[in-house]
C-alpha cells in the first residue's frame, strides 16, 4: 500500500445506501475493505456518521404521546445502534471496534487534543479499529458554538491528530465535478486539485441527500488535512474496492495532494483549532 495511516470518512448517504435506515451490506463491504487494508500492515481510523439517519429508523412508530425528541436524543439513540452495527460487522473478521465521540471543544483545548491523540494513538497499536463520530448529544444545538459541524472537517481534525498520510472521504458521487452532475449531464469530474482556491470553491454544490456535508464542506476539510500534510481522496464509496484503491495511490475521484511538507505536532493543533477560538 501506498498510505499506512489511513482516515476514512464514511458518509450518510453511503452507509444507508440513499435509503432511510443503515445498509449492513454496504457497511459490511467497508468492513471487509478495512479489514483489508489492516491485513496489510496500514493503520485505520474510521470516521462515521448515520447515527441521526439509524435513531430516526429506529425511533418510527415507537415514541408514545407524539412526543419529538430532539436530534441530540435522536443521534444518541442511533449512535448505540450504529455502533453494535459496527461491532457486530468487525466481529465477523475478529476485529475489535472502540467507539471514539468528540467534539471540537475537546479538540481545541491543548490537553483534550492531546488525550484524544494519546487514545487513537493508543486504539490504534492495540490493533482495535477506532470509529469516530461527533458527541451529538452535547455537541448539537444547544452548544451550537462547540459543533465541529458535520464530519467532513472532522475527518480533517482526526487526520490531522494521528498524523495521517492519507484521508479518504467516501461519499455517493464520483468527486468534485465542475459542475453539478445531477443537473448538468455534461459535467466533468476534476481528477485533481492542487490548491483550493475561490474558483474550486465556486464550482462546489451546496447540500444533498442524508447526509449533512456536500462538496463544500468536503473542499473545507480537503483544506484543513491537506494544510497539516495529510493527501486527501473524496470518491464514490460505492466502488466495493474504493477505499483499498485510495490506499494504494490509485487517483480514482478527485485527489487533493498535501501542500505543505509536516508541520510540527503543536502547530497542526493551533492550525485546527483557529476557526473556533476565532
Ligand atoms: N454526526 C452525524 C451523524 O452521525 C453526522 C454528521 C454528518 O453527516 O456530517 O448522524
């Protein structure tokens, strides 16, 4: 393999396959790549979101009185079911899973970024795969300020905090088009992108679909890991070889190639930490 430090971001739409619950097939073909790629001596950490899209299936018919609960309560609610998914899907290969939640407060503050890194650091010499999603439940809403938003950028935070050198966001499309494909058949995917620029930026589409991120969140997170010398593929999940492909260099979907030769660990936190100490 090209890559040994891995971040993959596993999006809404791909984990439920554009439906309303989560797909155990397709989380199992992301399973069974990430398997591989341990096989192979790569270290793997997993971002994923589908903890609101599962507590919502889950919660259907079942809350007496009309009560709505809040999408903190949802999230948590399909959080546990998202993660026996997971442990249950990693168990077929005796693979142990660890659950890791943050939020941006823990990763702005010194010592928070440093027990978060010390964990992963840690989850990943075990041999355990650690998922990562966002705290929704304290992170939602009512904290607004504390969100990191949607978990493209955190994507970005968690490659930046295992020293990545590579973060693969696999999404429903093929990458960043130069226009939107959905409307405009004539579309073309741009296969690669040295510097995010106001002209890439313009050319990003807005939100779609489950999910919460679109290409212009994908482009801010492309921003931040490709600063902190991480390389970064969005690509169709899709593919059931995507993300070993990513691995192995393949340039399939839009590659964003790392600018900056490593910064020193200190610098890469204040670097992603800046947005919200302003
Ligand atoms: N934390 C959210 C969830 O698991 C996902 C946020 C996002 O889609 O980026 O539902």
């Amino acid at each position: 393999m090209r890559y040994r430090r891995i971040v993959a971001k596993f999006g809404t739409s791909l984990l439920t396959a554009g439906s309303d619950r989560l797909d155990l097939e397709a989380m199992s073909r992301l399973v069974g790549q990430v398997v591989r790629l341990r096989a192979q001596g790569c270290h793997v950490v997993v971002v994923s979101s589908g903890a609101q899209a599962a507590g919502r299936h889950r919660l259907r018919g079942r809350l007496t009185g009309g009560h709505v609960l809040s999408r903190q309560a949802i999230a948590s609610v399909g959080q546990s079911h998202l993660m026996q998914s997971w442990d249950e899907l990693f168990d077929w290969h005796d693979t142990v899973v660890a659950q890791v939640l943050l939020t941006r407060r823990d990763l702005s503050d010194r010592l928070g970024y440093l027990n978060a890194r010390n964990t992963l650091r840690d989850l990943l010499e075990s041999g355990a795969v650690p998922i990562v999603n966002e705290n929704d439940a304290v992170a939602l809403d009512a904290v607004l300020a504390t969100r990191i938003g949607e978990n493209d950028s955190l994507s970005a935070y968690v490659a930046n905090l295992i020293d990545a050198d590579l973060l693969v966001m696999l999404t429903d499309v093929d990458g960043l088009y130069d226009s939107d494909p959905h409307t405009n058949a004539a579309a073309k995917l741009i296969s690669r992108v040295e510097r995010i620029d106001a002209e890439i930026e313009a050319t990003a589409g807005g939100t779609r679909g489950a999910g919460t991120g679109g290409m212009v969140t994908k482009l801010r997170a492309a921003q931040i890991a490709t600063q902190a010398g991480v390389d970064v593929i969005v690509t169709n999940g899709d593919a059931p070889d995507a993300l070993v492909a990513a691995a192995a260099g393949e340039e399939r979907g839009t590659f964003f190639p790392s600018g900056a030769d490593r910064l020193e660990s200190r610098k890469r936190w204040i670097l992603g930490s800046i947005n919200s100490e302003g």
